[in-house]
C-alpha cells in the first residue's frame, strides 16, 4: 500500500469525456432550469421567480395550465390509441412472415423500408396523399362520401396522424415481434402439436409468454416516441383544427418560439421530461422484475 | 395402446435423394410391439431421433409406410395419431403452474375435470411433484421442468406409444439414475410402449426390453441388452457397447483356429462357410481376453488402468492393440505377459458382419 505510485493519467482519459457532457447535456440542461425559476423582461436581465412558473403549470384553472393539462391528456391518449394499434398488429404480422427460405430476407427489408424514411419526408408524403382535393388517400375516402377532411375535421385530423405513426412505426413492433418469435424453440411448437393445442392456445400459452420481453422494449420504445411526436402533426395538421392535434411537444415549441413566454416553456419542458424518465423508469424496473422472476 | 410397424420408412432431408448417403434414415421394417420398451441407440446423427419424429409424426418420411395397428398413418399430423413426446431440453408452459402443465394434453382432448384431476395427482405422485403442483412451473429448476415435461408425456394413459428424446440429458447424474428407474416402473404400471432415443448405453440397456443399435442411418441391430453384449451382429455393436469396446483384431482364419501374425488362436467354431479370407476380423470382449504370467501368446503391456473391482490392461499381440482383463490374483504386470482367449466368446466378423461358425 505504501509504495503505491501516485498515478492520475486516467484522468486524462476521463476529462475530455467529462468535457464533452458538461457541454452537451449538463450545460443547456441547467439553463432551461435557470430559465425555470427566473422571469425576464428581455436584455438578459432576469429576476428571481421561485417556483411560480411550475405552479402556474400544473393549476389547470389558470391559463397556461389548462393549456398545458389539455395538451398533456391529448399526448397521452395518442399515445394510447398508437401502441393499441401497433403492438397487436405488429404481433400479428410478425405471425405471418415466413419461418424460413427465401422470402424471409425480402419480407424483412420491405416492412423495414417506413422506417428508413425521416419524419418530415412522411409527414410531406402524408399531407399530400391526405388532401381531399389531389391525394389518393384523401380523394377516395372524398369519393366513397367520407366526411373526410384533415384540415376542417378533427376526427380527420386524428385518424391520419395515428396512421401515419402506425405506418411508420409498426415494423419496429414487427421486427422485434418476429425476433421474439424466432427465438422459441421448435420443441415448443413439437410439444404443443403432440399435446394436441389448438392455435389459439400456442400463441397464448407458448408465443405470448416467450414475447413478453420484447413486447415490452417494443411497448417503451414507441410509448416514448409517441410521447414526443412533433414532426407529422407539425407537416400534415399544423397542430389543428384548432389545437385538436396540438400536442405536449408543438404546444411548447409554440409557448418557447411564437410567445417568447420562456419561464413557462422552460417548466413545461421539465415538467414534459420527468414524464419521460419516469415512465422509461417504470419500463425498465418492469422489465429488470421480469428477467428476475425468468431466473427465480 | 398398439403395434407400430415401420414398412420400410426411410428419409432424406434433400428433396431428390439420389443415392443411399443422401438418406439420413436407410429404409428398415421393424415391428415395435405393444407394452415393450425399447431403445433406439446410436451416436449423435445416426438417424435415431428422425425416426423417431416420423414415429410422432413431426416428420413425414420421404419413403415407406408407418402402421398403427393396421391402421396406415404416414401421413396423419401429429395430433391425429396418439403419441406422447418428450424432448431433449424440457418445454414446460410459463404461464402455468405446474398441475395446469400436466393436464394440458387431456384438456385439449376435452377430458371430464374430475378426471383429469385424477389422472394428473396419479401422474404427480408417481413423478414425486405432487408438493409442486401449484407453483408456477416457470420458477422450477431445470431437473423438476424436466419431470414436468416427462408427466405430460405419461399423463395420457390412451396413447399408442410414449416416445422420449434423450430425456435425461439436462438431468444430473445422481437424479438421472432414480428417474430411469422410475420410467421403467411406470414402463411396468403402465404398460405401454415406450421408445427411448440416447446415445448412452447404459441409459439404454438399463431401460429397454430390446435396444435398436443405429448406425449410419441403419439399424444395425435389434436384440436384447444380452444378446447386445454377447453376440454383437456387427462390428460397430461391438465397439459401441461395452466400456472399452469389443477387441477387433484383423485374422486369418483357417479351420477352427485363427492366425494374427504368427499368433495362432483357437476358436469355439469352425468356418467352412468363409469363402473368401480378405476383409475377415476376430471380435472378443476384453472381459474374455486374460492376462496371465506364463502360458499364451505374449504380448507387450503399454498400460494398465485400474477401475477397483476390475483391472484392464492395454497391450499389444503383434503389433495390434487389445484390451484384455488382467486378473486379481497377478500382482504386478511386467512388460511382457502372455494374454489368453476364452475360444467360446472369440467371435468371427467378415467385412463387419458376424459369420456363423460350425461346433467343431
């Protein structure tokens, strides 16, 4: 222990990584809670705020809360309504692929092929096809006596943003589904054929069970994706008619930039970022219980 | 509970077999017979677990027909046949406890509960996991899935034949001993055939009736444990059963004697039926070939491997090596000893096969 040399050249290592955090994360992450707890009347002149910002926030009779309560239960009920329809058709899908052979590589790459394509670029490709007057989408519903209008109707607006997000995004749910599936080994099948199950049984009784960890990576991944979806609605709906598509991200990009009003966006946006983490909390505590109960 | 008979079924992965080496099972007749327990014996890729998915219906073979009884149900799916399968590495359901896992089968097959009920603590206690029937069989070790895997074999008491794939394998060896035991008994209450895959010959002489030696995608022969260790029908039976193999050394054979150089041994039989003299091997186990100090041919000891109750030495006759019993009573072995032939256990093989010998 004595003669131990003094040896610090791992800082060196470290430092650099140090550095580089500090200013990617800690830095702008501590000006937003600076802005949080301060009011400014321009000029960098700030004036200490105490936590009036976050309790405007989070009464939803004052103004800002409502807004914010609003675009909150909005956020959440398109997240809902999203990953109720991916997960089961994900599963579904993944279901019907091909085991083996030939066919696997190119059913693989063309479910794939949504998700190469960035959000702005499906958020055009939608509002185009969407249009009631020259998109193909939009023109037939129109044509077979749909009140369908994404600009004017609401109940529009919703549907097509929740399918864009599905069409987008449900080949993530597929791929890690079908992953899921391979994974099961063939004996499981075998004994399931010799115990005489039906279909229904093996897929409740072998392939459910055997999914349930990747369901629920795949369930966080797009459970926090939907959460902070911008780019669609921001492209298709602009957020209407109305705010009826305005949701926790497009209501604070427009407190933050069309307001200026920076103390309550500031809030807003932590408050946004605790959700996230502690949902990404639950997830991963459920999914560390899982693994535990797998090896008890 | 029926008569499986195998109407010349062979199978080949490859879709066009051109030749005999495309099959990974040559095609073979053979009658399994109600309420016998056999053993299908081989190493790894010899073909013995493919004929036992065809058996169970996983496979359809590319060749021959697979009676029931008389019943033709080559091409029946697995459901419609009757047969219990058990697997390699256990397959349990997760979600359920472990009663819910043995009674599965009989509840797709629409049993009365109270039956089922019955059926499943018989299956239990006999298995000893009756303390385990309302865990959750997901928490359970590797060993007690097993037996689960092993109870959804038995549980049904209708099927044509159990059949298991190497079992044992994820089960420790104290254990391995005591649910052998434990097949063969229910084997006996049960009165089933059973069909047993491994490639451990003590598993499968201590389980069976009858063992079925593969080799190659042959069965090379079909006999009793005794008749296994005592007339081994093909050279490979010989070396495969028996800890260390049977002693095959090249010969010549002329009468009732034969020559391993200059080395002239006497056999129980004589062989006029030998026409030719290639290809012509002699074949004894080494508990037959003694080890004595004077008297014998003389041979050159490289090893001996002490086992307690037994002393085996490795030597060599001519150049050839033997494995031969060295007695209790001769304290220490030199490195020249004389080695003696039991004539009666000396056994005749040309090209593999066995040759009948005449009394002389």
């Amino acid at each position: 222990m004595m003669d131990k040399p003094w040896n610090n050249r791992a800082w060196l290592f470290v430092l650099p990584v140090l550095a580089l955090v500090l200013f990617s994360s800690i830095v702008p992450m501590m000006t937003v809670v600076n802005y949080s707890l301060q009011d400014s009347m321009g000029v960098n002149n700030f004036f200490w705020n105490g936590d009036a910002w976050f309790r405007d926030l989070l009464d939803p009779s004052t103004e800002i809360g409502a807004r914010f309560a609003d675009a909150l239960l909005r956020t959440f009920a398109f997240s809902a309504a999203a990953l109720a329809v991916e997960v089961p058709l994900g599963i579904a899908i993944a279901l019907c692929l091909p085991r083996r052979g030939w066919a696997v590589g190119i059913s693989l790459v063309i479910i794939a092929l949504p998700m190469l394509i960035p959000w702005n670029v499906v958020g055009t490709i939608w509002q185009i096809f969407a249009r009631a007057d020259i998109g193909l989408f939009g023109a037939a519903l129109t044509g077979i006596g749909l009140p369908y209008n994404v600009t004017q109707d609401s109940v529009s607006a919703w549907v097509t943003i929740v399918v864009i997000d599905v069409w987008h995004w449900t080949p993530l749910v597929i791929l890690l589904s079908y992953a899921g599936l391979r994974a099961i080994p063939d004996a499981y099948y075998q004994a399931a054929r010799i115990d005489g199950a039906s279909r229904w049984a093996v897929f409740v009784n072998i392939e459910l069970p055997k999914l349930q960890k990747v369901l629920v990576i795949a369930v966080l991944l797009r459970f926090m994706q939907t959460f902070m979806i911008y780019t669609e609605p921001v492209v298709v709906t602009g957020g209407g008619p109305g705010s009826a598509t305005t949701f926790l991200s497009i209501d604070l990009v427009k407190i933050a930039i069309g307001q200026v009003d920076v103390g309550s966006a500031a809030a807003m946006s932590l408050v946004y970022y605790i959700i996230i983490l502690t949902a990404c909390w639950i997830f991963f505590t459920i999914m560390t219980q899982l693994d535990r109960r797998r090896d008890a | 509970m029926a008569r499986i008979t195998l109407d010349g079924i062979g199978h080949a992965y490859t879709s066009h077999p051109r030749s005999d080496a495309d099959y990974a099972l040559k095609p073979l007749h053979h009658v399994w017979e109600q309420g016998m327990a056999y053993a299908l014996l081989g190493p790894s890729g010899c073909g013995k677990t493919t004929l036992l998915n065809i058996i169970s219906g996983l496979i359809i073979p590319s060749a021959g027909r697979l009676l029931f009884d008389d019943r033709d149900v080559t091409r029946l799916p697995t459901e419609q046949r009757n047969i219990a399968q058990v697997f390699q590495f256990p397959v349990i359901y997760d979600t359920m406890t472990v009663a819910e896992n043995l009674a599965f089968p009989l509840r797709n097959r629409k049993m009365p509960k109270a039956a089922i009920q019955a059926r499943v603590a018989e299956v239990a206690a006999m298995l000893e996991l009756t303390p385990d029937l309302h865990r959750r069989a997901r928490g359970l070790t590797a060993d007690a899935k097993q037996k689960v895997s092993l109870g959804r074999g038995l549980v049904r008491s209708d099927v044509s034949a159990v059949l298991f794939d190497e079992p044992l394998t994820v089960i420790d060896p104290a254990l391995k001993w005591e649910l052998r035991s434990k097949l063969k008994a229910v084997h006996r209450a049960l009165d089933l055939l059973m069909i047993y895959v491994t490639h451990d010959q003590t598993e499968a002489l201590t389980f069976a009736d009858r063992v079925v030696v593969m080799n190659d995608g042959r069965a090379v022969q079909i006999g009793t444990p005794e008749e296994l260790f005592e007339r081994p029908e093909h050279t490979f039976v010989g070396y495969f059963i028996g800890s260390p193999g049977m002693n095959l050394l090249p010969a010549r054979i002329s009468g009732n004697r034969a020559y391993i150089g200059s080395n002239e041994i006497s056999l129980g039989a004589a062989y006029p039926t030998l026409t030719e003299t290639t290809n012509l091997q002699i074949g004894i186990r080494p508990d037959f070939v003694t080890l004595s100090s004077t008297g014998g041919a003389e041979v050159q000891v490289r090893r001996v491997d002490d086992f307690g109750r037994k002393r085996l030495a490795h030597v060599t006759l001519g150049g050839l090596p033997l494995v031969a019993t060295v007695p209790l009573d001769m304290p220490s072995v030199g490195t020249a000893a004389c080695v003696n032939f039991d004539a009666s256990h000396v056994l005749v093989y040309q090209n593999d096969i066995r040759v009948e010998g005449v009394a002389a």
